[in-house]
C-alpha cells in the first residue's frame, strides 16, 4: 500500500502514475490491459490522450466513476512507451491502479478476452436462463416453493460472477461504482446459505429442521440489511 510509503498517501484525492516501457525495435499494434482502474483514469501514451475512463476531477462533486476493464491499442514504432494515468477517487474505499496491467500484443491480448467474454456470457446467460426456467415452474405449481428457492441462487451466481473477473456487468453498466458492485457480491455471499438450506428443506423435508432454517433465514436477512443499508461514507473509510 501506498500509504505505508507515506502517510499522506489516502484512497481519497487525485494521483498520476507514470511508467516508462522499454521494447525492442518493433513496429507493429501492442496493447495495454487494466484490468479495473478504480474508480475513473485519463490514459495517456507518449504523451497523447488514448483513453477517457470516467470523469477525472480534483473537485468531487466534479469526480465521476467509470469502472470498467480496458483494452487499449497502441502503435509502437520505437524502443519504448511512456504511458501516464491520471487519476480521481472520491468514491471507493480503494482508488488507484490497484491491479496487475498487462502489456502485449494486441492481437493475442484481444482475442483471450474475447475468449474469456464469450466464455463467461455464457454462463451467465445459462444462469438467467434457469433462474427463468425454475420461475416458471415455481408459477405453474405454487406449492412447489424448491424451484423459487432455486432461481435465487441462480440469479445470486448471475450476479456474484457477473462482477468477478471481467466484470461483464460493469462493462454494461460503466456509471455504476465501486460500492455497488461490493454491495452486490456481498448481498450475494449473505443470502447464497439461505437459499441453498430452503432449497434443500423443500425436497427433503424430513432431513431438515424447520428453527435451523429459520435462524439462518434471520442471519441471512439481518446481513443483508446492513450491507444494502451501508453508507458509502463509511465504505470509503473502512
């Protein structure tokens, strides 16, 4: 961390990293990934602006996120690339480039994301399309509450993994910020053992008992509760 270098150093302000790169002659597209720069960047190479991540702005009302994983090609023609990032965080616990970038050629960085998106929008779309299937059948028989139990854990796992990794949702929904995606993946974690513990006492009934649901129906809830009804404030200090 930063801050343990110096303790001027916080989340909260405005920051600019630089990073020289050094290459053999070549001549061809390279490509940086950041994986997520939280919470907003303005991307600069060998001093031209290639990318607009947000809104950078030292006043915070002025601030505005735009978390969102970038793959930005770059066209080397020398022995290095000066890349610079400007950065405002007046919104997360954790601002800054706080994850691994990657350097590369384009072509082999853009086609393993392609890769992995189209891998995970898979199954993403596999778990909304069960959630729906199990909703359906909850709705043609009522008194069959194991199908509903069952599309909350799928659209918990739709959520949870559609944060995680390449953060298809984020890339949707580039205006939402660092809090929410935390809320979201939390409220999924708290809520996941409740499902599974309804799911499983609705088709074995005999093999559960009804007050060891109950206090974890309790637990999940009050959980829940405290994390949706978290303010941010008290997110970005802790």
């Amino acid at each position: 961390k930063l801050s343990d270098v110096d303790s001027r150093i916080t989340a909260q302000g405005v920051a600019t990293y630089r990073l020289k790169i050094l290459l053999p002659h070549i001549s061809r597209t390279m490509a940086i990934k950041f994986l997520n720069i939280t919470p907003n960047a303005d991307v600069f190479v060998d001093g031209v602006r290639v990318a607009e991540i947000g809104d950078v702005n030292s006043d915070p009302k002025a601030s505005k996120p735009g978390n969102m994983i970038q793959v930005l090609p770059i066209k080397v023609s020398g022995t290095s690339v000066d890349l610079v990032v400007s950065i405002s965080n007046y919104h997360n616990v954790n601002g800054g480039l706080n994850r691994p970038i990657y350097f590369g050629f384009y072509d082999d960085i853009r086609e393993t994301r392609e890769r992995v998106l189209s891998l995970e929008s898979l199954f993403l779309g596999g778990l909304m399309l069960m959630g729906l299937y199990q909703i359906a059948l909850f709705l043609l028989d009522r008194k069959r509450k194991a199908p509903l139990y069952m599309a909350l854990l799928c659209f918990l796992s739709f959520f949870f993994a559609g944060f995680k990794h390449e953060m298809v949702l984020l890339s949707l929904m580039p205006i939402w910020d660092g809090e929410i995606r935390t809320k979201f993946i939390f409220s999924a974690l708290a809520l996941a053992p409740m499902g599974f513990t309804y799911y499983a006492y609705n088709i074995y009934p005999a093999h559960f008992i009804q007050w060891v649901n109950r206090t974890i129906l309790a637990i999940a809830s009050v959980f829940t509760i405290i994390i949706l009804s978290t303010p941010k404030a008290f997110l970005r200090v802790f």
